[in-house]
C-alpha cells in the first residue's frame, strides 16, 4: 500500500505509526483509544501531544534506509 488513504482505514494499532494529514499538519502520529475522557480526540502526535482538528488522511510510514536496522 502507498499513497495516502482516507483515516477512516488506518490501523488501530497503538504501535503502527503512522504519517497523518487534516490539511493543516503533517508528521508522525498514531491512534489513541480514548480510555479516560471519550471526549478526547483519537489521535496524537509523536510526543503524545492530540491532533486537532482530526486528521482525514494517512499513509505508512517508509521502511528505514538498508543498514541502518
């Protein structure tokens, strides 16, 4: 898969880091269950920071340069 795809098929996956788009902000980011509030948004950046608005595009993240492992 490549390209970007709409969120609604991204992965649930707490691990699956993904690059993530709302028309505003790109970057790293991945899906956050909302244990505690369910009012909090479903989705944080790589410092756990949420992503507002919520993204509606992702796409894998790149497999690392050879070697690097």
């Amino acid at each position: 898969m490549s390209g970007w795809q709409p969120i609604e098929t991204a992965p649930r996956d707490q691990t699956a880091w993904v690059l993530l788009w709302n028309g505003h902000w790109r970057g790293v980011g991945r899906f956050n269950p909302p244990y505690a509030d369910e009012d909090d948004p479903l989705w944080v950046d790589e410092t756990t920071e949420f992503i507002e608005p919520s993204p509606t595009h992702w796409m894998p993240l790149p497999p690392p340069p050879e070697g690097l492992s």
